[in-house]
C-alpha cells in the first residue's frame, strides 16, 4: 500500500490473469498454468490479483489458493443482464458470485453488461447495442441501482465497467449512466477502453477528471493508437482488436497515466489499480510486460507518496 503525504492516497498495485490467460479468447495463455500467473505475479510485486476462469469457485479453496501466494483477491468480473433481466432474476444470477467475494475480502465487484453486447463476437464494433431512448435508460439505471444495494448488503460495492461493444461504451454513455443511477453505483475507470471509445488516448483524462468522484475501482491498460485507428478504419471486431495488439501495459503505450494517478491521488481514491491489458502472451510475455506495467505504476505512486 502507498500513501500520499496527505494522507489521501491509499492504493494497492493488483493484476488481472489477463496477461497470462485470456477469459474471451481462451486461446491466448491456455497453456499456462494458474500456479505460473500467481507465482510470477508475487514475485514482480503484485498484492492481489482479480479472478480469471482458472481460479477456483469455492470460497474456502479460493482462499487456500491465494494464501498460498500471499496474495489478496481483488475483485472478479460478473457478466451481468440487467439489461435484459428482472433486478430479482439478477439478484438470483449473481448470489453465488457475489458469496465468493464477499467470504474472500473483495470489496467491490466489476459489473460488466453483457446482454446484447458484441465484445464476445466476431461483429464490428459499430453494431454494439445502444439505448436510444431516455426512458431506456432511466428503467436500466434504476435496475442498476437496485442491484447495486443489494450487493451492498453483503460489503461490496458494484463497479460499473464502461466496455468496448457494449451499451455502455463511450464517455457520453457513462455520463448519462452516472447522471442516473444512484450513489450506490460506483464507476470502475478502464484507461484502455476510454481511450479506444473516445477515438482518443486523451479521452481517458477528460472521462476521470469528470466521474473521479464515482470511481471505486480503476483497471490500468495502455493503447497503441496505430491499432485502434486500423480497429475502426477496418471495422475490426473488439476480439480482432485485441488478437492486433489494440491494448497494452501502463507505460508501453500513448496513455500518460501520471496524469491519471494524479486526478486520482487529488481526489482522494482509495482502492486498488489493476493493470489488465488483454494481449497474446507469445507476443508479448506475461512475466516481461507484467513487470513492465508494474515498475511503471510503482513509480508513478511513489512520486506522488
């Protein structure tokens, strides 16, 4: 953990498998085992790490797993269908989920949409789904909100995750998402994602300087802009864009995240940054690049301690 001088700066540096092994393309790291992601990340640094799809589903043999490391869990990514569902019908989806991080110490949950989204498929970006009309997303928030006090219930709060080929995507869309919802919503911030949305490596500044309030959880990823210009050129997919190299680790790209931890650190965040950059591990080797984001984030906190 890392405090700023005034006290207001508490963060902790975790990882995502991504890096090791990809839950979308289970291709990408398959081979790798679960013993050499947790190994390799405690070793370079990491204090916790978020839930991939190698990571055990029972609480107490979650627990052992990461013990074993010394390592905390994070959090974990929940695919969620409020879009779609009843509030109850997603209080049922997500019971055993929420149960697994709450008896292991997570204190928020990433919330990602997943009905009608594309990021999955071998669709354009452009076909994503949209709410067209503010009823739409007046009903959708408002099922949001309630989802998230009940996860409150059990100490974890929801983070909103803004995805590429999702209905929640580009920095209008999560102004008028946290326009809203309640309080009980919080925002998770995805650097890489915000400036793919906003066709722009700036676009991340300006979307947290805006929401830094709402923010409960932040997933540091790089862009290569080169990539994601061919992305939306050539009507890449959002899996296309990835296997192309689209995203990368905090410092190997065009992202100035000083600025960001900066914002953050002014505005008294709390929690954990998360380096997740979904890219191919024969490309770019876990253990390398994990350090890679890692050695830049260290720095960048221990400039602002």
């Amino acid at each position: 953990m890392s405090k700023g001088a005034d006290g207001n700066f508490s963060v902790k540096i975790g990882i995502n498998p991504i890096s090791w092994s990809n839950d979308d393309l289970p291709s990408l790291g398959g081979e790798i085992p679960l013993e050499v992601a947790l190994t390799e990340g405690k070793a370079i640094g990491y204090q916790g790490f978020e839930l991939g799809n190698k990571f055990p589903r029972q609480s107490e043999a979650l627990r052992k797993v990461l013990s074993q490391h010394g390592l905390e869990l994070v959090s974990g990514w929940y695919s969620g269908q409020i879009a779609r569902r009843s509030v109850e019908e997603e209080i049922r989806a997500v019971g055993p989920h929420l149960g697994l991080l709450a008896d292991n110490g997570a204190k928020v949950m990433v919330y990602g949409e997943v009905a009608d989204s594309i990021q999955g498929t071998s669709a354009p970006l452009y076909k994503r789904p949209r709410f067209f009309r503010r009823e739409q997303w007046i009903a959708y928030a408002g099922r949001l909100t309630a989802l998230a006090r009940h996860t409150l219930t059990r100490g974890v709060r929801l983070a909103y995750h803004h995805h590429m080929g999702a209905y929640v995507e580009t920095p209008a869309d999560v102004d008028q998402l946290m326009a809203l919802v309640g309080d009980e919503v919080g925002l998770l911030f995805d650097s890489g994602h915000m400036a793919f949305a906003g066709a722009d490596e700036n676009a991340a500044a300006a979307m947290l300087a805006k929401h830094v309030r709402r923010v409960c959880h932040v997933h540091c990823k790089d862009v290569r802009p080169q990539v994601i210009r061919m992305a939306r050129n050539r009507n890449w997919s959002f899996l296309e864009a990835v296997i192309n190299g689209a995203f990368t680790v905090p410092g190997d790209g065009a992202i100035d995240f000083k600025t960001l931890l900066t914002l953050l650190h002014d505005n008294a965040y709390r929690g954990w940054l998360v380096v997740e950059a979904e890219q191919d591990p024969v490309v770019a080797p876990s253990y390398a690049y994990a350090d890679k984001g890692y050695r830049h984030l260290h720095a960048l906190v221990r400039g602002l301690s």
